[in-house]
C-alpha cells in the first residue's frame, strides 16, 4: 500500500478509540423542560443595519422575566452556522426555556 493510504486508514481507525471530548458532567434533569409555574421573559425581533453585508439583517433578542432597561445583564449570543437564520435556535432547541430555568434558580 502507498503511504498516503495507510496514513489516512490510521486517522480514520485511530478517531474510533480516541475521543477530542469527555464528558465529566451530565446537565441536571430537567433543564431544558418548561415549567408553567415560573416567570418567562419576551422574545422579540430586531432589525439592524449590516455594514459587514451592506443590508438589514435580523435577531432575535431574549430579555429575561422583569426586564428593566435601565439596568445592566449579562450577554450571551448563540450565532448560527452557514445555511441558517436568526430563528435557527429556536427551531432546533430551547434556549429561553434553559435561560429561565436558570434565572428560577437564580443563576
């Protein structure tokens, strides 16, 4: 067999016994389950010019249950890949569901 050949067979074999990740923590149960009986925040859509592209562009801001404007929150931006749009988290998972959860808890 050539080299090239052999070299790729083993980067494919060795990706079966080697993980890139461990797992050392499992998330609690329930923590992405909505619960009826806490405050949820407001979901709302934003229109904002793009110098980057030279167009709108649209998101999807999440403000947590009591939202004050004056006051000051921690950020999170979840970003999504190539071929989606700003509604590509909401579709395939429950990020509000998760930040409300956390915010019940008072984390």
């Amino acid at each position: 067999m050539n080299k090239s050949v052999v070299l790729a067979l083993g980067f494919i074999l060795s990706g079966i016994f080697i993980s890139a990740q461990t797992f050392d923590k499992q998330a609690p149960q329930g923590f992405d389950i909505e619960k009826k009986e806490i405050s949820h925040g407001k979901i709302d859509t934003v229109t904002y010019e793009s110098k980057t592209v030279g167009t709108q562009r649209k998101a999807l801001v999440y403000t947590p249950p009591g939202f004050e404007k004056k006051a000051q929150y921690p950020v999170l931006y979840l970003l999504h890949g190539i071929g989606g749009d700003e509604k590509e988290w909401f579709r395939n998972g429950t990020p509000q569901i998760i930040l409300e959860n956390l915010y019940a808890q008072g984390k």
